[in-house]
C-alpha cells in the first residue's frame, strides 16, 4: 500500500493522503484565492492542515508563484488576545519556516523575528509584517497562513482582531492567502460581517473534510495496528470500514477497539459489539451535536428508506456527502456506515427538518410536516423570516414588515413583538432543547433582534 511518508503524532501520512481535498487546495492556489475547509468533530480536518504545512510540495507544486510558503498561526496561543501578539505569531511562523522561503529573503525573515519577537509595541510588529509581506510580493512569491479553528477565533476573538486579518489581506491581495479550518461554515459565525469581503471568499470557496476514501481508510486501519505490530486479515480491514463508512474518529475508535479486546467476536457480529461500544457512541454523538435539524432530519428519511419524502435538498444531500455522512447508490441515497445507520434509528433528539414555504399555496412545513396552529401575526411572522433567511431583523425592521400595513409602528411595543416571537417558537423548536436553534434572539447590538436559520442552527 505504499511508503509512509512520516509519522504525526497517531496519524500517519502515506503517498495519496486525501489527495480529493488536495485537488481543491491546489485549484486554490492556482487561482490565487483564500478558502475554508470545513469538517465536522473527528473529521481530520487538523490532521490535514498538519500535513500541509509538513510536506507543502504536495501542495505547491505547478504553483505559479516563485515560491510559495505554508504558514501554520495557531490561534490556541493567543492567549492574550492582543493584536501585537497576532503579528508577532505571523511572525514565529514564517520563521519556522523561513527554509521554504526564497535565499534572498531567508536573513530577513530571520532578523524580522529575532528582532521584533519580544516587542510589544503594536506599530512596530505590524511594520515589521507588512516589511515581510512586502518583500515577498517584490519577488513575486506568496504565503499562505494556516489558521485552524477560526471559527472558534471568531466566536470569541474582539472586532479589532477580524479587522487586523481582513485589512491584511486586503493589503496583500496577490501576496495573502488565508486557509482556515473550521467546524462549521461561515453562515453560522455570530457576527459574520466583521470579516467583510474574507466572508465572501470564505463563504464561496468551501472543501468539505469528511470521510476518507476507501483506499485512504484501509491505508489508515494498516498502520493503525502495524504500530503495535498487529496486522489484520483483508477481510477485516473491509468490515471495519463498511462499519465505520471511513470517517476518521470512527476509525480510530473501532482500530482501538480491535487491538484492545481480549477476545474478538466473529467479524458478524462486530456491528452489534461496536454499535454499544461507548467510545464508539460518544464520537457519534459529537457527530450528531454538530448537525443542523435538516441534516438530522434528512438521514432519518434516508435512514428509513424515503427518497422522495417533500423536503429533501438536493443541496443538503449533496453537503452530507461532501461531510461523507450519505451517498448514492443503486437505490439512491443512503446513510454510509452501519454504524451511522444504526445509531440514526436509535437518535434520540431526531431532527425536524427544514422550514420551507410551498411556493403554490403558501403553506409553512417543517419537513414533511405542515406547521399548523399558527395566529394570523405568527404566520406573517415567520413567512417574512422564511422569505429572508440569515439576516439579522431588528425589532423595528419586524415590526415594519409583519404588522398590518396601517398599524401605527410607534405603538408597538417590544412585548406584542415578543409574543408573536414567542407563539412561533412554540410551533417550531425543539422540545426540551437547550437553546434556540431556529429562531436566534441577537443580543450586544443597539436594537437587537432576531436572525433565522431555516434549517436549524447547529446545536455543537
């Protein structure tokens, strides 16, 4: 099955390492654009961007740059959350590796870090990076910065430090690219607009991380027990990933669970031992937290074995395909992994589905199902919603498009706007749910408001 390339921490990398991903990147490259890859918990996501930053030929090869330098900035250690501590991390970057960059600016990047690695003066670290930044267009080179989990930077990072990437970038446009990895799209950041046009790129330009290939994931299982010296019959290696449908954190656990028990049952039997297997349970658990309610929704159908249920998303299907969740087969979609498949009919907080609106006749659905019960200002209320997805609505911007046209606006008070909010929720939210998932109350702004996610906010 090939050479490995190194070893990384518990993962190895080997010749053809997740090269439909790489594909993506490279096109990326080419067209000189920043990118967001998106992966689900356990997805091996980090593990990618670990390898392109480890073995960047793979990537930058053909690349019509003079030379292009991958640069790992881990926002775990922005500790401080302070901007002259991001550049000086930009900085420590790019001199690790300083090799990759051209002979001429190697003594550069070297003196920038060492001189202005301990500077807390915020002009002179930006100086020094926009120095960096600018050499490196003079030759006509590029870098890259890797930034993992940036929606989790997002979510608790201040509006100066967006600014500080965006304004960066739009500084450097021929020179910057940004590869950030994610959890989630950008849609579902809190305050998406502060990225201004990196939300755009972001937004545009996705590689879905998901399962592995078939090949990739037998690659995966041999060295995962070739280092404890074991070695699985072929057979074997295929039941652990019809099982596990090639998702990496399923893999690692089910390779676990074979090296570690006494005494394994007959490879039929495995589906059963594995599916009550609680390392097993939690990483589909945390696959499941971080769905939407349409994508939970759409594996119970197919699940059940409904292909033309009202509802269904070609859109959404394709994504969970892309997550490698789902796939086509001869009798259409169908969810991939036993193990998925079974913990899918045993959900206990099944999904919803989607609230869409049937175009001929107006009617409100949640999934298949009619949403029924609502008062005439409730259903006005959430067709607007339905109608304008995403967009944060102020009260008064609500009041002004729901209300009966010659209501006196000014009159309104914020508790008719809460009741209506309130009747809806009832019709559509989970029961028992922890927090909102549909309907978004948007607090730390003048107004507040309201923002609508048809398919349901991600719980994780």
């Amino acid at each position: 099955m090939g050479e490995n390339l190194e070893t990384a921490g518990e993962g190895r990398f080997w010749p053809g390492f997740r090269q439909e991903v790489l594909d993506c990147l490279r096109h990326w490259l080419a067209v000189g654009t920043s990118g967001a890859l998106v992966g689900l918990a356990g997805a091996g996501k980090s593990n990618l961007l670990l390898y392109l930053t480890r073995f960047p030929e793979q990537l930058v090869q053909g690349s019509n740059a003079s030379f292009t330098v991958l640069v790992t900035v881990d926002l775990n250690l922005l500790v401080d959350r302070q901007p002259n501590t991001l550049y000086r991390l930009i900085l420590r970057g790019c001199w690790q590796q300083r090799q990759h960059f051209s002979e001429s600016m190697q003594m550069q990047v070297e003196q920038l870090y060492e001189e202005y690695k301990w500077s807390n003066d915020l002009f002179l670290v930006q100086t020094a990076v926009h120095d960096l930044l600018t050499a490196v267009e003079q030759q006509g080179g590029r870098v890259v910065l890797i930034l993992d989990q940036f929606d989790h930077f997002c979510r608790t990072a201040s509006t100066e430090l967006t600014m500080l990437l965006r304004s960066l970038r739009d500084s450097f446009r021929e020179t910057l690219i940004y590869f950030v990895g994610m959890r989630q799209a950008v849609v579902y950041m809190p305050e998406p607009q502060v990225l201004g046009e990196l939300y755009q790129l972001l937004d545009t330009h996705v590689c879905w991380v998901g399962a592995m290939r078939p090949a990739d994931a037998q690659m995966f299982i041999v060295q995962a027990l070739g280092r404890a010296n074991q070695q699985a019959p072929a057979e074997e290696i295929m039941q652990l990933v019809a099982l596990t449908g090639g998702y990496p954190a399923l893999l690692k656990a089910a390779c676990a669970w074979w090296l570690t028990v006494a005494e394994r049952p007959s490879a039929k039997e495995w589906r059963a031992v594995l599916g009550e297997h609680v390392p097993i349970q939690n990483r589909l658990k945390d696959i499941w937290q971080d769905l939407t309610q349409e994508e939970r929704w759409l594996l119970a159908e197919l699940q059940n074995g409904n292909q033309a249920s009202d509802g269904l998303s070609d859109k959404t299907l394709r994504q969970l395909s892309y997550r490698g969740l789902c796939e086509a087969g001869e009798a259409g979609w169908q969810v991939r992994g036993e193990l998925l498949h079974d913990f899918v009919q045993t959900a206990v907080k099944r999904g919803l589905g989607r609230i869409w609106q049937k175009e001929l006749t107006g009617e409100l659905f949640q999934g298949n199902r009619r949403i029924e019960g609502l008062r005439p200002l409730e259903e006005a209320l959430l067709t607007f919603l339905v109608n304008h997805p995403y967009q944060f609505h102020t009260k008064s911007n609500i009041i002004q498009n729901v209300w009966p046209e010659g209501t006196h606006i000014e009159g309104v008070t914020d508790d008719s706007l809460y009741q209506a909010v309130r009747g809806v929720r009832q019709k559509i939210e989970p029961e028992a749910a922890e927090a909102h998932v549909y309907l978004l109350t948007k607090r730390g702004v003048e107004e507040g408001g309201y923002q609508f996610f048809p398919e349901g906010y991600p719980a994780g």
